[in-house]
C-alpha cells in the first residue's frame, strides 16, 4: 500500500467531479487528496487526486476511471519525476510584543508570505510539497494555529514531458 | 421550428426506435402530446419499473437498444430499479425522463428528484439537458453510448421547458459520434492473440467459461465454431446460456452456484480456463482462491476493468468478443487432440447428469423441461428470480442466443413478466414464456392489464409453491427450517387473470402440464398458468455460499 498521485483529464461538464468522487466512494477507495482546476487545454480540467491502495486497487481504480465517458485520460505519476505543490494559508497567534517576531522568522526560513495581519495574529501562506507544509504547521503549533485551509495537492512533470505525453 | 418534444420522438425515429414503452406524467405531457399522432409505438404500462424492464427485455431479445420514458420524481425513481438491471447485464437501453422546469431546478419543485444524481452509479452515462439546443446531439451520443462498447444503460433528463421551447432545428446528417472520453477498443491486440493461441496449443485439459458477453456481441457462432475447430469443451454462465446449443456434446451447462457437476468438476481440473465475455462473479466463482486452481487463464473482455478485478490473467485480451474470435479463428494453423479430458468430460456428463424425482408427483422441474420438449428450442423464455430461474436455466435446453432472458447480476424478481412483453415487441413472431414464481409474479402483477389491453401474447407459467422458494431454500438448509417470512398465502391467480380479462388455468396434476402448456401456446392472445407445484422442491446441485464449487451437495437423485 502506497500513495499514487492521479492525473486525470476530464471534460470541464458540470457534475464531473461528482462522478469522480462517487466512483471513489461506492468503489470502497479512499481519497487522501483531491484538487481540480481548469488546465492547458479549453473545455478541459485535471483533477488530481491522491489515492492510498496496492497496485491491484490502484489498477482498477484507473479501469473505472477511464470507464467514465467524462473522463479523457488517466495518468498514474507516481513514479515520474515531478514537481508537487499545496497550498496552505495559516492563522497564528502572535501577539506583537512576543511571539510575532519569532512567526516571521519562521516564515522566511519557509519561504512563507505573510498575507494579512490582526491585531493578535498573523495569516502566512505557503506553498510547497506535503512533508515541508507538515513541518511549517508543526513548528507554528506552538503558538496556536487559530485557522488552516489546505488545497490538495496538484503536481507536473518535470522536463518537456507532460503528463498527456507520458506513458 | 420545432420543440423540444418534437426533436426527441424525430430523434428517437432516427434511430430506428419503433417501440417506447412509457408512463405519462406532468412535466412529460408535452412529449405525450407530440406522441399523440407520432408512428412512434407507446406501450401505456401500469407501473414506470414495467417500463424499465420492457425496454430491457426488448434490447435483450433484438439486440437494439430499448426505450422507456417516465415523468419526472416518481415515475423517474420507479424506474430506478430496472435501470439497475440492466446496468448490471450490460443492457443497452435509454431511458428518458421528465424533470420540473429549469427554473425549478433545485428548489424541491413538485415532483422533483435528482434523478442524474440518483442514477450516477447505475448508468453508464446520463444527461440532464439544459438546452433545447443541444437534446439532438445528446439523444445521438446516448444511442451511441449505451449500444457500443460495454453496453448499459444511459439516462436523459428533460426538463418541461426543454421540452417545451421552440427552435430552429435541422438534424446533422449522420455523421459518426466523436467522443473523445470514450473509444472503446474493438479488435483485440493481434500479439496477445497469438499468446492465447500458445497457451491453448500447451494446454491438456482447456475449457472455455463463455459469458452473457458472447450474446451481446452476437459471438454465438464464433465460440461455437471455437468449439468445433479446437475440440475445447465449454461450460456457460446464467447469461450465456444459449450461446452453445445445450445438446452440443461439449457443452457442459451452466457453471457455478446451481450449475452442473460435470462443469464445476471441469472448471477445478482445467490447466487453461478461456473466459470469453464472462466478470467471474461471485455465483460463478465460490470461493475465489479456490476456483480453477491448476488453470492458466485467458480472458478476453470488451470491458478492461474486468480484466484482472477479481482473477489473475495470464493472457488478457481487449476486445469485443466476436472481433477477437474471428481474429483467433483465422489465426488456427495446429490442432491438438483433447482426447483423455472429452473422455474425463463425457464420463462426468453420464455420472451426474441433472436429475430430480420424476416420480408422477407435479415439480417443477417437469414444467420447465416439457416446456422446453413442446417448443424444442424454439420461442423466448424469460424468467423471474429465485428457485422458478434456475430451473429454467437448468432444464430448458436453450439452443440459440437471445432466446434466455433472465435478470442475472442484480437478481430482479418482478423482472421476468415485464421484459416478456418487451421480447415479444422485439420478436413479435416468436412463443414468449415468463416462467414465474409466485412471489416474483406478484411484484409486477399490475401488467396483466397491459398485456390484456394490447393483447400481448405473452405467456406466464407460474411455478407456485406458496413459498419465496429460494430463501426458503437457504432457511431449510442454513436457518434449521426456520420459515421466517417466507411462506405466502394462496392466491388464484387464475382469477386475477380472468380479472384483468386474460385467460388463465390451473393445474394440479403432473398429467395435466402439457395439455395446460399446449393450451397456452395455442391461444392468441396472453395466457396465465397457475402451477401448483411440489411446494418444497429445492434446486439442486448447490454450491453453499463460501464454498468451492467442487463442494456441491444435492441432486443425485437414485
């Protein structure tokens, strides 16, 4: 069992993303991670969905996948080199007199932004790959994380390659 | 200009559609009223599910796709069920429904029900139109979307005021659909082919297992030929049955659950198992692990999902299965003697052959089987489901494709008698039987009216043993006879007949089936045989649920 990151291409039709998902659910797959937007091509979005099983789930989830009329190409990346973003967008106490100054720091060293401040807080956003927004959130903790929004994760390959042109 | 009601029964006739089967409603009166004076053929059933499983029984008999047309909220979630049904047989059919108008569209209108939403896991695509405008290309990719490929069932929902507005309208010529999520892949790989052929000419003990996808492609002939050419005995599913004439001596029967010994016994000693348009499902397998345990297996399925889901394949081949046949057919240049395991195969078939008592008491074994002596091979039977389904399907010799209708994956009673009246609009030449239980009878009973009023000639042989036999069955033999549930009161059911204005009688004695069967068959119009049954018959061999299927218990009878 390992995380396989999906790329799938799927016509940009209202209720595509439900057919997506509702595979998932009644098919018994679980869904770690999910993000959709529109891509390169008109008419077209990619979803790319993150997803924890054996090859034979894995297989058979891409099966049902490409079973559906919406969706136009499934794409197993995981084993291409590849570059992978989230998003996330944190709310932390810092109070002015102590801890902010320690939050900003901490921001740069992540590259983080800082994106809005209160009166006792600071909102960073960062992006970046799983394990180093893990890290981010676990060291800001300490302060208190009033708030965390996290996109899903989406990825490309690296080089010319494209995922369309990828095995 | 034309509206949108009208663009659908145009477009419904452009596709060839002769015969709807349908339920009016409030959101649908502007269709009904474009029906009013169309050559289009509307069936009026008496229940929206009647209309499902017509349009089901009628795609299974011709081979075409089958239409059914409800109102929106009720009558679209009446045809849920039957929609199911043929998803799971990989039926073509379209079924059309009414919705509120779009500006309703949420709001918890009156009679108002997500029916795309409901039916996303039961459809293999479906619509809910918006526009006008786009109803002709839509109504042209469902055609194409349920008959191609893996076939199923595709959903449209209109709402009233699609229907309603007018537009300027001229059909595209008939230029194919383009889909680009959707091509589905028709020859078989030429290499893996070549594979298939290997491991055949390796083989000692081969058997092909064929499925209800030889029927849908109508690769009948093929597999037979398979058969003949090769000397590979075969062994079919409860949807492939007729694909091979049962009297083929290679021909082994049905596998599986209720199946034959010979072919269970054949399936466990096979060194290659050649499954052709069949998803080794559960009542074929038993226990998983345990099934063809020696064989290598070559599986050829226009479906690549069901490549590898619950077995592993040695050899998979992609493909419609007649295209893939005919392939493998030109490519036979050796043959090989299977002598010692026809001879094994032959000895099984004479040992265990299906029996059960015929000892002048009226079972209903006998029913099915003289049936099947008075219409030799010839006529349509559909069946309900349950006990009065297996026993069709083990003593009526089926000898052609498309005459066994039966719902086999969801397992629908109430399914038989409604899909008769669609085999008989599909092959209105033709004898259609509904060979029925008691219980499965009384889910769609309601449709004695439609077959009295249109005069359908659709005949029901009611195996009646006041009892839903088959879970009656399991209690007798896993629930220590606890009958929980299970028994029914009489009915007469010649009376309801008579009731809707259909002829009817009953019979109680062995003497009395084939002069009451002769009688059905002679008559006319539709016809309702009560049979009053041995009421605690079981349907044996059985393979106990879990079990390998080697492990039968049941049906030597001395």
């Amino acid at each position: 069992m390992k995380a396989h990151t999906l790329s799938v291409l799927v016509e940009n039709k209202a209720g595509v993303l439900s057919r997506v998902t509702g595979l998932f659910s009644r098919r018994g797959f679980n869904i770690e991670s999910l993000a959709v937007g529109v891509c390169e091509e008109p008419g077209m979005s990619r979803i790319t969905i993150v997803c924890i099983g054996d090859d034979a789930q894995i297989e058979q989830v891409m099966k049902q996948l490409n079973k559906l009329i919406d969706v136009i190409k499934v794409s197993d990346i995981t084993e291409n080199e590849r570059v992978e973003r989230e998003l996330a967008l944190i709310k932390v106490s810092a109070d002015p007199g102590t801890s902010r100054a320690e939050v900003m720091q901490l921001a740069t060293i992540f590259r983080a932004q800082i994106i809005d401040v209160g009166a006792k807080t600071v909102t960073l956003s960062v992006a970046g790959d799983t394990e180093k927004i893990d890290a981010l959130e676990k060291l800001l903790r300490q302060y208190g994380v009033k708030e965390l929004v996290r996109t899903g994760k989406i990825a490309i390959l690296r080089g010319t390659k494209t995922v369309k042109s990828a095995k | 200009m034309k509206t949108g009601a009208g663009i659908l029964i145009e477009g419904l006739q452009r596709e060839g559609v002769e015969t709807i089967f349908g339920y009016p409603g409030g959101v649908v009166l502007p269709i009904y009223d474009e029906l009013y004076e169309s050559s289009l053929r509307h069936i009026l059933v008496r229940h929206e599910q009647a209309a499902a499983h017509a349009a089901d029984g009628y795609a299974r008999a011709s081979g075409r796709v089958g239409v059914c047309l409800a109102t929106s909220g009720p009558g679209a979630c009446n045809l849920v069920t039957g929609i199911a049904t043929a998803y799971m047989d990989s039926v073509p059919i379209v079924a059309i429904t009414g919705q509120v108008p779009t500006s309703l569209l949420g709001n918890d209108a009156f009679q108002e029900s997500d029916i795309t939403g409901i039916t996303l896991p039961i459809t293999k695509h479906n619509y809910l139109v918006k526009r006008t405008e786009d109803l002709g290309h839509v109504l042209r990719e469902a055609f194409y979307i349920a008959g191609t490929g893996r076939k199923g069932p595709v959903l449209i929902d209109l709402p009233k005021d699609v229907s309603t507005k007018s537009i300027d309208y001229e059909f595209p010529e008939s230029e194919p659909v383009t889909l680009r999520g959707y091509q589905p892949t028709v020859r078989g790989h030429a290499r893996q082919i070549d594979k298939a052929l290997e491991l055949i000419l390796e083989a000692e003990r081969p058997l092909i297992y064929a499925g209800g996808g030889v029927i849908s492609s109508d690769a009948s002939a093929e597999l037979i030929s398979l058969v003949d050419t090769m000397g590979i005995p075969v062994t079919t599913t409860l949807m492939g049955l007729g694909a091979v004439p049962c009297d083929h001596p290679l021909n082994l029967g049905m596998l599986g659950m209720h199946g034959t010994r010979s072919a269970n016994y054949a399936v466990i000693e096979s060194d290659l198992l050649i499954a052709i348009g069949a998803r080794f499902d559960d009542r074929v397998t038993g226990k998983l692990d345990t099934f063809a345990p020696h064989a290598k297996v070559i599986h050829i399925d226009i479906d690549p999902a069901e490549i590898g889901k619950n077995k592993k394949v040695d050899v998979p081949i992609v493909g419609d299965t007649k295209s893939v046949l005919q392939d493998l057919l030109a490519k036979v240049r050796k043959k090989k003697e299977y002598d010692r395991w026809q001879a094994r195969i032959r000895g099984w078939k004479e040992k265990h052959p299906l029996t059960y008592r015929r000892d002048g008491v009226l079972r209903p074994q006998l029913v099915v089987e003289k049936l099947s002596e008075l219409l030799k091979g010839e006529g349509i039977i559909v069946s309900e489901v349950g006990q009065n389904q297996m026993w069709t399907a083990q003593y009526f010799c089926f000898r052609k494709p498309r005459t066994w209708i039966t719902s086999g994956g969801l397992g629908t009673m109430g399914y038989g008698f409604p899909a008769a009246m669609g085999a008989h609009f599909a092959c209105p030449d033709k004898v259609v039987f509904d060979i029925a239980g008691d219980g499965s009878f009384q889910m769609n009973i309601q449709e004695l009216s439609t077959v009295a009023c249109n005069n359908i000639p659709v005949k029901v042989a009611i195996l009646n043993n006041r009892f839903l036999g088959m879970v009656r069955q399991w209690q007798e033999l896993f629930h220590d006879r606890r009958y929980s549930f299970t028994e029914l009161p009489p009915v007469d059911f010649v009376k309801v007949a008579n009731a809707y204005g259909v002829e009817g009688i009953r019979v109680e004695s062995a003497d009395d089936v084939v002069p009451a069967l002769k009688a059905a068959i002679d008559t006319d119009g539709p016809f309702v045989l009560d049979f009053r049954v041995e009421r605690e018959e079981n349907v044996f061999p059985m393979v106990p649920a879990g079990a390998a299927i080697n492990e039968m218990i049941g049906g030597n009878v001395e």
